[in-house]
C-alpha cells in the first residue's frame, strides 16, 4: 500500500464496502475507512470512479461498482464482488429521500425508496452475512438516521424506512452476539450533505438548520463501528431529536417532526448569503 494512512481505532484492516460511497456521508465514511487502512470497495450508481480517485490518494488499493440497488441484480452483482474481496467490513449506507405530502408525491418515487432503503439492506446483508459468520469476525455498519425516532409528516416512508434500519441493525445484532460479528446503527442527526437539496428540501426548518460536515459523522461512526458499540448519535441536533423523542406522546412527535419538515413561510425565512464552499443540506 502506498501512502500516508493517520492511525486511529482498527478492528481489522481487510476489505470494506460502502454503499451509496460518492456522495454525503457515505462519500466520507469511505475516506475515513481507507485512512484507517481499509482497502474500499466503493459501490454506488453513480461518480464511482471520481470517489475512488480520492480515495487513491490516501493510498491503498480500492475499487469502484457501478450497480442500481434497487434491483436484485445490482444487490447480487454487489455481493459476489464482496466476497471476491473477501471483505469483511459492511457500511450500508445507500439511501434517499422523498420530500412531500405522501398521497401527492409519485408512487414511482416511493417505491424506489423503499426498494434502496429497505429492500437492498435487507437483501445485501442475508447475502453477505454467512461469509462473516464463516470467517468469524466482521463489522456491520446500518446508517438508519435519528429520523427513525418519530413519525414524520411530509417524510412518512423515509422516516418508517430508517425506523427499520433501525430495529433490523439491533435485531441482528442480537442474534449475533458471540460470533465475532457485530452490527452497528447510526443514527446521523441533519448533516450538511446533498440529501437537502436532492430532496428538495433547502427551505424546510430541518434544510435551514446550520449542520455538521460529514466527515465529523464519520469520524465518529468509524469509531463506534470498530469498537462494536451498538448505536452511535451524531451532532448536537440528532442527540436533541432523540432526547426529545423520550418523552414526548406520540402525537406530539408526530406534530413536531412535521413542523421540521415542512417549509419556512416565506414570511418568516431570513435570507442566507450565498455559501463559500457548499450549500448547507
């Protein structure tokens, strides 16, 4: 391997797949795994050569997978190129967002969100899980999202998707317990990422909001990740989400994340001069 790697908390230095790599913070995990030693596998439908070029820098041997996760196919072309690699940390991170009162957005649009969301995850860890349990020893990385605390109108599927990320990632790590395989949920809170604006979200409360960079979520997964803790909370936002999540009835929840989602009347939204480097999303 050639280039310079910073040292940090490593289980194992084998291979690592990252879905959804090239963009947000699936992009930065990727980074991060390869400074921590990993060689990636860097699977998306989209820019995948562009983020194995960065990766390159920071030295390794790393691979790009051009697939559409919504479709078994692309789930199955993703697998087998896995177990070639022989790898032995999982980020699934793949996921989208659909924006809208549910009953007026495209039924297309919701069902490739839960295709992406749910259906991939699901299908890609069934398919992958036997050869971690075989080597004994593995890493499991499910990016659900503090989302998964409350109902969310305007949000609903994203939300009860990341709802099932979360469950799934606790469920699993339950059965495996004693393996040698661990799984861990991450539960980012609003991170500045193209999520906001590829969801159409930039003049909602939540897409206003001023938000951690990625790399910071990243950092911190990574860490929880290697140690095989079992969930881990990012941002000041997401630990706020969650406490309120607490204790606040249902219907409240329900009323709030709402009110997150929906957008700033015009009269009340405070121009923001234009952004230097990205916009905040």
């Amino acid at each position: 391997m050639t280039g310079a790697r910073p040292a940090g908390p490593v289980a194992d230095r084998g291979g690592a797949l990252v879905t959804g790599a090239t963009s947000g913070i699936g992009r930065a995990l990727a980074v991060e795994l390869a400074r921590r030693g990993h060689d990636v596998l860097v699977v998306a439908d989209r820019d995948v050569e562009d983020t194995v070029g960065e990766l390159a820098a920071v030295g390794g041997t790393h691979e790009g997978l051009t697939v559409d996760l919504t479709t078994p196919r692309g789930v199955e072309a993703t697998a087998r190129r896995a177990r070639d690699l022989g790898v032995s940390t999982v980020v699934l991170n793949a996921g989208v967002g659909v924006h809208g009162a549910y009953a007026r957005t495209p039924l297309a649009d919701q069902l490739r969100l839960l295709d992406l969301n749910v259906r991939s995850v699901a299908h890609l860890t069934h398919l992958l899980l036997p050869d971690l349990l075989a080597e004994g020893r593995g890493r499991v990385l499910v990016t659900a999202s503090v989302a998964a605390e409350m109902p969310a109108p305007h949000f609903a599927t994203y939300a009860a998707s990341k709802a099932f990320l979360r469950s799934f990632a606790w469920s699993l790590r339950g059965e495996l317990a004693g393996t040698g395989v661990t799984v861990t949920a991450l539960l980012p809170g609003p991170t500045r990422t193209p999520f906001f604006r590829e969801a159409g979200m930039e003049r909602t409360h939540v897409g206003r909001l001023p938000k951690p960079r990625a790399a910071s979520v990243a950092r911190q997964a990574v860490d929880a990740l290697v140690r095989g803790r079992p969930e881990v909370v990012t941002g000041v936002q997401g630990l706020a989400m969650l406490a309120m999540a607490r204790v606040l009835p249902q219907p409240a929840r329900a009323a709030f994340h709402g009110w997150f989602y929906a957008p700033v009347p015009a009269s009340l939204a405070v121009p923001r001069p234009s952004p230097s480097r990205s916009p905040l999303r």
